[in-house]
C-alpha cells in the first residue's frame, strides 16, 4: 500500500515559506510607512527631516525627495521617533502624531512649527551619542578646512592650508569666529629652497538683527604675511547692513544678497618695525546662493579707502567659495581670495591672489 504524506514535499514547503514571508515584509513595510497628509491627499512614505519650513519626505514609490512646506501640511504621522529641536533649548523625542493650526504634536507635546530648529529620525533606544551633541551644539555650525599639494619635478614644490569656521545663530544675534593658515615652499635644482605663501587670518565677528533686512555688526579681523612683509593688520569695525534679496529655502538654507557700511580703523605693522594707520569707511558686500546637487557659493566683498584720501590709500579684499558636497560630512571646496593693498611694504607687491582646492568637513 501507498500512502500519501499530508506534508507538502520539501520544495513546496520552500515555496510556501518564500511566499509567506514576502507577504509578511510587504505587510510590515505597509504598516511602518509615515502619513503626509497634503491637500486632502494622504501620501505615504518616510518622513526624513523637519525644519521651521516645513518636512522632508521620501514618497512610498518612486525616487527622490520632497520638500514640502507646513502651509501645505494638513495633517501628518510617523512610526518612528524624531528628536525635534524647538523653541529656546527645548526638546521633544518622541513620533510624531498629528499636526493643525501650526502646531506640530511631538508625542503628547504640542510645538509650534514656526520655533522648530530640527527634526532628525532618531533610533527606537533613544537619542544617539550623536544626537546628543547635536542637540547640545544645536545653534553651532561651521567647518573645518584641508588643503595640501605637492610636486617633485624639476622644481619641488609643497603647500598646504589648513582653516576652520564656525557661527552660532541664536536669533536675533549671529556670532562668527573663524581662522586660517596657508604655507607653502619652493625649491629648484641646484637652488635654496624659499617660501611662496606664509599667512594667517583670524576674524571674529558679532551681528544683531533688529528687523529681517536691517541689522547690526561690530568685528574685527587680524592678517600675518610673511611673502608681503607685514608682521601684523588689524581692522575693528562697525556698522550697518541691509539686506537687498533673500530666497528663504528651508529653516537652515536661504540665498541672499546684503551691502554693509560702517567706520573702520586699519593698523599696518611691517618687518623692520615701521608701522601706519589710518581712518577708513567700511564697504562690504556678502552673498550666498545654493546651486542644484546642495552645492553652494558664498562670495565677500571688503573696501576700506581712507578717510582722508580715498583714492590712494585703501585696501580691497575679496573672497569666493564653491562647496560642492561628496560624502557626508565631507565636501570639496574651491576658493579664490584676492588682496589689493594700493600702500604695500616697501619690496612687496600690491596684489596678492590666492587659488585653494581641498576638503571641508561641515557640521
């Protein structure tokens, strides 16, 4: 006699297992989708950021993400927890459970949209070490900056650059401190080698907003340049700027365009120990603009002519940086920064133009 097993045979069991578990992930990444509800649509997906502007949202099916702002937003929930950076050190840690009026539920907590600094994904055990310290520095950003090069042929030559910035925003004040150093040598066959770049900048700066176009500053920065025998510049000053444009991308991002005037002493100390000084007025101009891929350009502009003969004794500053983003936090960074000093030291020349290609870690 033959019996047939009531089991199915081994590959039909496989079968089944295979099946039973696409359906159960498919169930499962079904269950764990976040809700964005937007013009009485409900859109499902994850939600990745948030911002006093509005989300980040990665769309269920298709590719790529969505920024959508929060007069947009109708209603929204997440699975997931999100470490939400709020109003004057506050915090919430918790998913996020619906949202009307401009007013966002973190858990049972109810936030204002408009105080949002932040909102990150965070994991089901809590905020990270890294979550932590995002949340401690939260008004800090700045970057950290490398730049080396080096050739061995019939001339050698060796450089490098190495500089940091950093800002805390803290509406309505912004404070700015920031340094560099540039080195570089040269050395031909049968020749000495000599210095081609010996320089160190250190700027800190203060600036208060009184309106949303109009506000304050006070800073001050310092120069040491070996090659253009200056031992030491120093340049306080004050005043006023206006903001002329602003495209406001996000809680973090804007582009802008901004002029600034004020009064300005400059002091010049040059190697052999003659030095001069001089009442200036302060023309600057500053832009920003984010270009596609969240690359991005700033650019600045300082003129200080002298008070008492603008046309013969000034100095000109100008600087502009590409960051082009690789892998993050890691972006690549191309500066060009130009110096004309129509009163040089005497042997120096007026111009000096730097062109620097390194890497920046942004934070």
């Amino acid at each position: 006699m033959v019996t047939q097993s009531r089991y199915p045979s081994g590959r039909r069991f496989w079968q089944v297992a295979r099946m039973t578990a696409l359906i159960a992930m498919l169930y499962a990444s079904g269950s764990a989708a976040d809700e964005v509800t937007s013009k009485g649509t409900v859109l499902r997906g994850k939600v990745t950021a948030l911002s006093g502007a509005g989300i980040t949202f990665a769309p269920e099916y298709g590719s790529g993400a969505l920024a959508i702002k929060w007069e947009s937003i109708e209603n929204i929930k997440t699975d997931a927890p999100f470490q939400v950076l709020y109003g004057d050190n506050q915090e919430g840690d918790a998913p996020l459970q619906g949202f009307s009026n401009g007013t966002l539920t973190v858990g049972a907590t109810p936030v204002a949209v408009a105080t949002i600094q932040s909102g990150h994904l965070i994991g089901g055990g809590g905020p990270s070490f890294n979550d932590r310290m995002r949340s401690a520095w939260r008004y800090w950003d700045g970057n950290f900056d490398l730049g080396l090069n080096v050739q061995q042929s019939t001339t050698d030559t060796t450089g490098f650059l190495v500089g940091f910035n950093t800002v805390r925003t803290h509406d309505p004040t912004k404070f700015t401190l920031g340094a560099s150093y540039r080195y570089g040598t040269e050395k031909q066959q049968g020749q000495p080698k000599s210095i081609t770049q010996d320089q160190l900048l250190g700027l800190i700066r203060e600036d208060y907003s009184f309106t949303p176009r109009v506000y304050g500053f006070a800073s001050g920065d310092a120069t040491y340049d070996g090659i253009q025998r200056l031992s030491i510049r120093g340049v306080p000053k004050l005043g006023v700027g206006y903001v002329f444009w602003q495209e406001r991308l996000d809680g973090d991002r804007r582009n802008f365009l901004q002029g600034e005037v004020g009064p300005a002493w400059v002091y010049e100390r040059y190697f052999g120990g003659s030095d001069r000084d001089y009442y200036a007025i302060a023309f600057g101009a500053l832009a920003g603009y984010y270009l596609p891929y969240r690359a991005h350009f700033d650019w600045r502009l300082d003129y200080l002519p002298a008070v008492d003969n603008f046309t013969k004794d000034y100095l000109l500053r100008t600087e502009g940086a590409l960051v082009a983003p690789l892998i993050d936090p890691i972006s690549a960074k191309f500066v060009v920064r130009d110096e004309y000093n129509n009163q040089p030291a005497a042997g120096a020349k007026r111009n000096s133009l730097f062109l620097t290609l390194g890497l920046s870690i942004v934070w």
